[in-house]
C-alpha cells in the first residue's frame, strides 16, 4: 500500500512523462514532415510544433475539424529482442492542411483553397499514399528517439486507450497530428524509485479519491462508425467469464482480476498484482 501511494504521490505521471518524450522530439518531427511533403521546403513554409497532450483516442476521434485519418502501428524496439505487441496510432489532417498537401502534390504552391466538403475517394487515396512518406521520415526519427518502429496498416480501427497527440502547424494554416499510443511510449522502461517523497503530499492523499476503473471489455471500431454514434445506439461487449480484466486508478494498471458477481451487480475478483506473471 505505501509502496502504491508513494507512486501517486510523485507528481507529474506516465502520461506528463510520455508528452516530455515526445516534446523532445517535436523539433526533428516537424523538420521530418517537411521533408516528406516536398512543397514545405520548396515553398519554404515553416513547420511549428504545439505542445504535446495526452487525450483518449475516443476523444481524438469526436474532432470534427479532422477530415482524413490514417494508421500505423508501432511496436517498441531496442534493449533486446522487439516486443511482440503492436499498437495502433493515427496520422490524421484537417481540412486546410489536406488541401494544401494535396496541392502541392499536384505541383501548385500549397495555398489554402476552400474545399468544404468530403474528400473524395481518389484524395483519400492519394492522402495514404503521401503518409506513406510522412511515416517514413517520422519513422526515422521515432525509432531514434523513442525506440519506436512504426509501419503503415490498413485498418481503421483505433485503440480503446490514451494517445500522446503532437500537432505540427504549417505556417499559413493547416495542421497535421501525430496521435501516438502512451502505452507503447511508456512501454518496458523502468520505473526509477524517487528519491524522496514529500511526507505532507503522501499524507495528503490519504484522502484523496480516485476513480478505480475495471475494465472488462472493450471493442474496436473504425473512426466512421464512432462519428455516426448517436444516442440510442447500443455498443455490444463480449464479457466471457473466463477473461482477465484489469484494475486501474490513476492511469496505472494495479491489478488483474477476473468477471464475477456480487449480489445483483457486476464484480471483479482480484487475482494478482499487475507486476506479477500470471
């Protein structure tokens, strides 16, 4: 329990530390982007970066100034063998940042020009395949920086968790957002132990509450059938009694357990601590 607590008590989290990572990086990120779209540089347009965030890929995907959106997965490299596990995250534009790009494709000056409407099929087409570049170059230096490696993936589906989103802003207008998983930022690093923990913060929390979140399921679903939900409509999860879920508060995962009932409610019965293989 002291050992829990002294880990809330440090201030800052997974997700301050993540967005710190990525900020690190921002610089050569936008210098990657101007590389991958020709015009940036030859139109010597200017590439700034806003400061990292960390928001849900739920809330990401609600953002009604994105108008395309395409997917990578990314898996952690390096300290040994890669690991096995893939995440999923987003390259995704708005609506005067497509236009610009996809002008400057067609060998114009990327000027702002008012679109409107939906791209069409063939600009979402030619949208992927200019990410394919985009992801290339950010892919040099994720891999450098973060130890990432990141490819290009077909589905649309996007992760039930948290993102780090960076925006590069091109002067003139028109934003281009980075949306990469935390959990793969934060993946296989080791937790230092802080070096002092301020007595009066620990004892502060004492009291504190936190929303304790047991997930018991979750289901993927592409980002045009998140944007036509609407009230009334009913998401289906599978809960098999046999599955794992996992107990979290605060952004950290504290415990495993498993679906169960209590009385006429739903439970879950813990079963290990999160540190420990089952």
């Amino acid at each position: 329990m002291v050992t829990r607590l002294e880990a809330f008590s440090v201030p800052g989290g997974r997700g301050r530390a993540a967005c710190a990572r990525v900020d690190d990086a921002s610089g050569a990120l936008g210098a990657a982007l101007r590389r991958a779209v020709p015009f940036l540089s030859r139109q010597r347009v200017a590439v700034s970066e806003e400061p990292a965030r960390c928001i849900s890929f739920a809330e990401l995907a609600s953002d009604g100034s994105i108008v395309h959106a395409s997917s990578f997965t990314a898996r952690v490299v390096g300290g040994g063998s890669p690991s096995a596990a893939s995440l999923r995250g987003l390259v995704l534009f708005d609506e005067t940042a497509l236009a610009r790009i996809l002008d400057g494709v067609f060998g114009g000056d990327g000027s702002p020009t008012a679109q409107g409407a939906a791209p069409t099929s063939a600009q979402s087409a030619l949208a992927s395949r200019v990410t394919g570049s985009m992801l290339r170059a950010f892919g040099q230096v994720l891999a450098s920086r973060l130890s990432l490696a990141i490819e290009p993936a077909t589905s649309k589906d996007i992760e039930a968790g948290s993102a780090v989103i960076l925006t590069l802003v091109m002067d003139g207008g028109g934003k281009v957002v980075l949306a990469l998983p935390l959990s793969a930022i934060t993946r296989d690093e080791e937790v230092a132990e802080p070096s002092h923990i301020d007595s009066g913060i620990a004892l502060a929390m004492t009291d504190v509450e936190l929303d304790v979140v047991a997930e018991l399921g979750k289901v993927r679903l592409p980002l045009e059938s998140i944007a036509r939900l609407a009230v009334g409509d009913v998401i289906r999860l599978s809960l098999p009694l046999d599955e794992r879920a996992r107990i979290c508060a605060g952004g950290a995962t504290l415990f495993h357990g498993r679906p169960t009932a209590s009385g006429h409610v739903v439970a879950v019965a813990i079963e290990r601590p999160a540190n420990e293989s089952p």
